[in-house]
C-alpha cells in the first residue's frame, strides 16, 4: 500500500464510523475517517443514550447485533473513561399493556419486572437493567481508542456525494458510515430524519432512568443520569430536519420530566441538543465492488438505535474486509 494513503478511508464521525474505524484500526489497518463535522456535531452527540433496539427496521441481524455491542458494553462498566454505566430503570405506557415494547430489554438476563408505582398519567410499567451511555464522554473514548490503534480523524468530508468522496482517496477500501447524511449523499431516500430534541440539566440526585410512552409517537418523555448531569428528552418528529433547538419544546420537555421527577423542578439547564435518527425501513450493512479491486461497504440506516448496534455493525463490517 502507499504510505500516504491509508488502507481504509471511513465516511462519518458518528458512533457507527468511529466503532468501524477502530474495528479495523485494531486489525491493523491504516484507517483515517473522513468527517464533516466533529464527533460531537453528530447525531450520536444528542443520544440519551439507552441501550435497546429503539426505532430500528425489522431486521434478523437486530438481536445479534444487540447482544454483541451489550456484550462490549458490559466489558466497558470498570472503565469510567467510557462513560458507559448499567443502571436500573422504568419503561412505562400510559396505555394499560400486558407485555413491554419490543425493544425493551434488560441486560441481566432476565426478562422485564412489572413496576409498582408510577408517575401519574402511566397505566403500565416495567422495572430493568440496562447500560446508558453517556455520549459526550463515550465519543471522547471511541477518538482516543482509534488514535491508540493508529487511526486518523479528517475534518475535510464535506462531500457533494458519495461517488465524489470515492474519487478523492486511493484507499482500497471505503466505509459509508453518513447516518442521515446518506439520504443526499448516496443518494438513499429510504433513510429519513426523525427530530430528537433534548436538554441537559444539573443532576438533582437521580440515579435511575425513566422513559415514557403515550399513544402518539411524540408523547415521549426520558431522563437518562449521567452522574453530574441528566438527559431529558424527548422527540420523535418524522421528516423534521430542524437542528436548531426550539424553546418551546424545550420548555415541553422540562415540564413533562419534572411532572415525572418533582426533584428536577428547577434544576440548572446545561445544554439544548438536537439529532435527527437515521431512520430506513432496514439497516444497510452490505458490500459493493468498485473498479480497480476496492471496496464499498455501507454501514447506516441505524434509526434509534446507532448506539446499541455499534459493535455488532462494526464486528462484522471489520469481518467483511478480512475477507
């Protein structure tokens, strides 16, 4: 290979681009990931982020997945540096079910408890154990694994296109890694935008997680605690492609948490993040061949669920370029 091209050239800074970088990074190979925004602009910034197969299309790969990145997670929990950490928590309806979502897991190994008591408004509840992932500081720890292994983070991928971005590197081997930016760029109009808006507060003292559901797919409420802060969310705006925070959803946000912890009523607001869900009727893993023997592996169309897919996505795109 020529030195001053690396063997591999990842599109996106997002969980899913890093993960895959520092997949193959670790199997030796020269990766350089091309961005064109930094790790915190990307969607997987504004992520509460709650393991669990949320807002992803049907898929067989979905529980092999899951279980391979909780598999890594799990490993992660002596590490602060990782900011992932398993926390006990609800997920509750406020319509009166028999059974927890689909996507609701409990990472112990034992099935979803029903919960005993609920904040007003919910009818049905379930108490689990879960890894939650600090993002901010996870990104943080993916940039410093990959630089560890030898791998590269360029912030010169503002691409036209995805063919545009094959012609400027040599690299044998190209990972499409773009989350909602593949929408244009591939061009894929399969993948589309579902808004999350969220804000960032002071930690009152919450150390369990909640995430609430209502009958209309924006009625959603979260609070995620990340030790000196909490994440509460939440949005589910399909076609939305607004970045910008708006106050008053933000304002809807703090009143629906605080109705569901009173101990948040007041608590210094840090941050306003927004991130738009790559969503797609399935994920697009698969390989393309390129002329001249290189190689085109995409790997995007997580929907909410970018986080909890990471290393099972990137496990087996870094398999598919051993070959």
């Amino acid at each position: 290979m020529n030195t001053g091209e690396p063997d591999v050239a990842v599109i996106g800074a997002g969980v899913s681009g890093l993960t895959s970088a520092i997949c193959l990074a670790e199997q030796g190979l020269k990766v350089t990931v091309r961005t064109a925004e930094p790790p915190l602009a990307t969607t997987s910034a504004a992520a509460g982020a709650l393991w669990g197969a949320h807002l992803v299309g049907r898929d067989d790969r979905i529980a092999r997945w899951t279980d391979l990145t909780l598999a890594r997670f799990l490993d992660m929990l002596g590490d602060p540096a990782t900011g992932v950490r398993l926390l006990s928590g609800i997920t509750a309806s406020r319509s009166p079910q028999q059974e927890p979502p689909p996507w609701v897991a409990s990472a112990d190994g034992q099935p979803p408890r029903p919960a005993g008591a609920l904040p007003a408004g919910y009818a049905a509840g379930w108490e689990l154990t879960a890894p939650v992932v600090d993002m901010p500081g996870y990104l943080g720890y993916l940039l410093d694994r990959l630089r560890q292994a030898g791998g590269e983070v360029s912030e010169d991928g503002r691409f036209g296109s995805l063919s545009e971005a094959i012609e400027q590197t040599n690299a044998g081997v190209i990972v499409n890694c773009s989350g909602i930016g593949a929408h244009q760029m591939v061009p894929d109009p399969t993948v589309t935008p579902v808004r999350g808006q969220v804000v960032v507060v002071v930690n009152p003292g919450i150390s369990d997680f909640f995430v609430g559901a209502g009958d209309e797919p924006d009625d959603l409420s979260y609070v995620f605690p990340h030790r000196d802060t909490v994440v509460l969310g939440g949005t589910h705006q399909p076609d939305d492609w607004n970045l910008r925070p708006d106050q008053a959803t933000a304002e809807r946000i703090v009143r629906r948490c605080v109705a569901i912890e009173p101990r948040l009523a007041g608590a210094q607001i840090i941050a306003h993040r927004v991130g738009l869900r790559p969503v797609r009727p399935s994920v697009r893993l698969e390989t393309e061949d390129l002329s001249g023997g290189r190689r085109l592996l995409h790997n995007y169309g997580h929907g909410g669920a970018g986080i909890t897919l990471s290393w099972g996505c990137a496990l087996d795109i870094a398999a598919a370029v051993a070959g």
